[in-house]
C-alpha cells in the first residue's frame, strides 16, 4: 500500500514537473519571437534558393554577386530552397522559423532532462542560462538555424545509445546526410559523434563504431558537392571571414557582451554538468567545444546546448528517474501548447510591419541600383541580392577568391586603401550617413548622388 502511495505521489510531482517544464518553454518560445532579428549569413540563402526554384537546377557560383565565383562548391541547396520557400513572407517567415527551430530544439532537450528525471526548477534555471549563453545565435536568425534540430537529435541520440546501446546508432548516419545538405555546422555534429564513438562505442563494439564513423564521414558528401564537399569545408575554414576578428568568426572577447555572457553561462553549465562524473566522451566532446568556442565565439551555442541536459541532472539521484503512468494528464499540457502557438502567433503578428519596412527599403534599394554593381556592407547585401540586386561580394564570403573576400571586410572596416579593389569594380556604394563604409567611398572619389530612406547612394566622380 505504501509503494503504490509513492509511486503515485511520484506520478503527481511528475505531472506537475512536466507541466512547470513546459510552461517554462512556452515562456522561452515567447522571449525569442518577440526579440529575434534577422541578421547576416541569412538572406543569401533565399537569394540562391530562389534562383534554384526558378531555374530547377543549381547554379555555378553565386548568381547574384559580380566578383568571380565559379569554383564554388555549393553542398547546402537543401537549406537554400528552404530559406527560400521561408522568405516567400519576407523577413518574419525566416523569423517564426528561428522561433520554430529554438523552441524544437529546446523541448528535444527538456524531454531528455525529463526522462533523466531532472527536477522542474533546475530545468528552469538550465533554461535561463541557455538563453543567457546562447543569446547571439538564439535571438540573430541565420543559416545556423539550420543546424539546431539536427544538432539537439543527435546529442539525444548518442546520450541514449550510451545508456542503452543499440542498432539505433545507425541512424546518425542518415542524420548527418540531412543535416550535411542544410548548413555547414554537421562537422561539429561529425566531430560530437566521433568522440562518442571512440571513447565509449569503440571499447563495446569496435566494427559499429568503425562503421558508423566511416559511413558519418561518408555521409558529409552526400550532397550536390559530392567529393567536392571537403574543398567547400576546407574554403570555410581558409576563408577570410575566419581572421577577422570583427565578424561572425571573431574570437571569443571580453570586450563583447554576449561573448561574456556566453563564458559566464558556460562556466555554471560546466560546473552543474560536471560536478558528478560523467561518461569520458562527454569530457572529450566538452573540452573540444569549449576550445572551439574561445577560436570562434559563434560556436559557444553547440557547448551551451551540449552541456544543457547533463546540467539538469546535477540534482537527480537515479530514484528520481521520472515514472511511466500508464495514463498521463493531457488536458494541461495542451492548452498550455495552445496558449503559447497562440502567444507566439500574436507576438509575430504585432512584429510584422517592422519586418515588412525593412523589407520594403531593401526592394527600394534594390530598384535604384537596378542594373548596376553595388557594393553594401552586410546584412543589407543579403536583403538588397534576396529583392533582386546584383551586389558584388556578399555571403557567402567563401565562394570569393581570397583577394575578393580581404577587400570586402577592409570595405566594411572603412578601410579605403585596402578596399580600392572592390571600389575599382563596383558602380554604385549604399551606405548609412556617416558610416565606416560611406567614408572608404568618399575618401576614393565617391560622391554622395542619392537618398533612399536611411541609406545614401555614392556613385564615382
């Protein structure tokens, strides 16, 4: 009688944990849709994704930049028409999807901290520091939105197959074919995965972990760059864009708030996480991802969702395993689930006009540049090439020789001198008044010959 009491006020703690869990990711759903923005490394995949649905195939380069880009290995089509079947409602469709694609990501490690039996508060507390650690990538939708559901399933994957090993791991082989296809990030996903499966597979089943490795390896190049694929990987890393530290690839800095955000967040993950022994791939994956992330601070996000679920069990002895009912409460988590679609539908309504204005002045833009070579500074080149305009260099910066790229950043920088070589090819600069950009162009001879809402047109002479 007294086992089935407990086991029944168990049932109810765990209801009641699962109902705080998920108001808790309702609550998180809605501080991304009302704070997320577009940002740069997102609108060129519309750009390109457009063009592959209109003409039916992929095309050589980047069609809508001037400088060359004909050896370009192009593996993310898949993400592209994605990106682009998105941007069909403008700016807010790329927006819902970030919300979309963070709060999936979420919940496939909530339910994985639930199933570990984590208690309601510490889920909470893991949440808060998520998104306190993560909020660059989490609240700046880009392409790397691609990579959060795939990342998040894999991590459920391996943890699971640790606990309980089986022929399931076989399925992180089709796993990393999509997410190959999507975006770029499935090498962390490859690297996550090999530490698995050489510190903990590899002394249980030696050919699976030899199979499952080479095949993942394989499966890196089951997309449109086939054997290509690794020159494409290799052009990412060699790029430009990956020294300069004032972009996308910037080391990790004190100087950056999200960056101290993302360390102090890491290190209370860390510590919640580690504080009781965890299995040796974890620490293998984890030291590998915090090294990652103090080279490029843009890979903090894979080390703060890859240390989110162990940092939920810091408090679990393994009786607090959540129980199995038989028959569960639905009517609460329900209209919790309908409450928060409803919630987030409202917060991306009341954000649209914002979205639709920035929208519009890009197509202005793009209309007064019509024809014409156009140098901008991201993110407006994605915004300016997705409405039509030809820009000269954009994202994705890797698909440029190295001298096209090295010019690019020293335009942005306001760097005249070492910028003369795009200046020399572009007919038309758009610029914000004043802006680092806008001076390289006056300081090499361009005049200020147009006005199109917050941007100036400077043509040379």
């Amino acid at each position: 009688m007294t086992g089935a009491r407990e086991r029944w006020d168990r049932a109810g703690e765990s209801g009641t944990t699962s109902t705080i869990a998920l108001v808790a990711l309702g609550a998180f759903a809605c501080v991304v849709t009302w704070l997320s923005i577009v940002g740069s490394d997102a609108l060129w995949l519309s750009a390109l994704g457009d063009t592959i649905r209109a003409d039916r195939r992929i095309p050589v380069g980047v069609p809508f930049a001037a400088a060359p880009s004909g050896d370009w290995v192009n593996t993310t089509a898949l993400g592209q028409v994605v990106f682009s079947v998105l941007y069909i409602g403008g700016s807010i469709g790329i927006v819902a999807a970030q919300v979309v694609a963070v709060t999936w990501t979420v919940w496939l490690l909530v339910a994985a901290a639930r199933r570990g039996g984590a208690r309601a508060t510490v889920i909470v507390s893991v949440l808060v520091l998520v998104l306190v650690g993560g909020a660059a990538p989490l609240l700046i939708a880009r392409a790397q939105l691609l990579s959060l559901v795939p990342y998040a399933a894999l991590l459920v994957l391996l943890r699971r197959d640790h606990d309980r090993p089986s022929r399931l791991i076989w399925v992180a082989i089709p796993l990393i074919a999509l997410w190959g296809n999507l975006h770029g990030a499935v090498l962390v996903g490859v690297a996550v995965l090999g530490c698995y499966l050489v510190f903990s597979r590899l002394r249980l089943e030696p050919w699976t972990a030899f199979g499952v490795g080479l095949a993942s390896l394989a499966a890196t190049c089951l997309n449109p760059g086939l054997l290509r694929a690794p020159q494409y990987y290799l052009g990412v890393f060699g790029g430009a864009a990956t020294s300069d530290d004032s972009g996308m690839w910037s080391r990790l800095s004190l100087s950056n708030p999200f960056d101290v955000m993302l360390l102090a967040a890491s290190i209370v993950l860390a510590y919640m996480a580690f504080r009781h022994r965890r299995p040796t791939w974890e620490y293998a994956a984890g030291l590998g991802l915090a090294g990652a992330s103090v080279l490029a601070a843009r890979h903090g996000i894979w080390l703060v969702l890859f240390l989110a679920v162990p940092a939920t069990l810091t408090l679990t002895a393994p009786s607090d395993r959540a129980p199995a009912p038989t028959r569960r409460p639905w009517l609460v988590p329900a209209a919790t689930t309908v409450t928060v679609i409803i919630a987030v539908i409202g917060l991306l309504t009341v954000r649209s006009p914002t979205f639709r204005v920035a929208d519009a002045e890009a197509s202005r833009l793009a209309s007064a540049t019509r024809g014409q070579v156009v140098l901008v500074a991201e993110p407006l080149a994605e915004s300016m090439a997705a409405a039509g305009a030809t820009v000269w260099v954009s994202n994705p910066l890797d698909a440029f020789d190295h001298a096209d790229q090295t010019a690019y950043l020293a335009f942005t920088d306001g760097d005249a001198a070492g910028a003369a070589r795009a200046l020399d090819q572009a007919d038309v600069v758009v610029a914000e008044p004043g802006s680092a950009p806008a001076r390289a162009a006056l300081a090499s001879g361009y005049t200020q010959r147009q006005v199109v809402g917050a941007y100036v047109l400077l043509r040379r002479g």
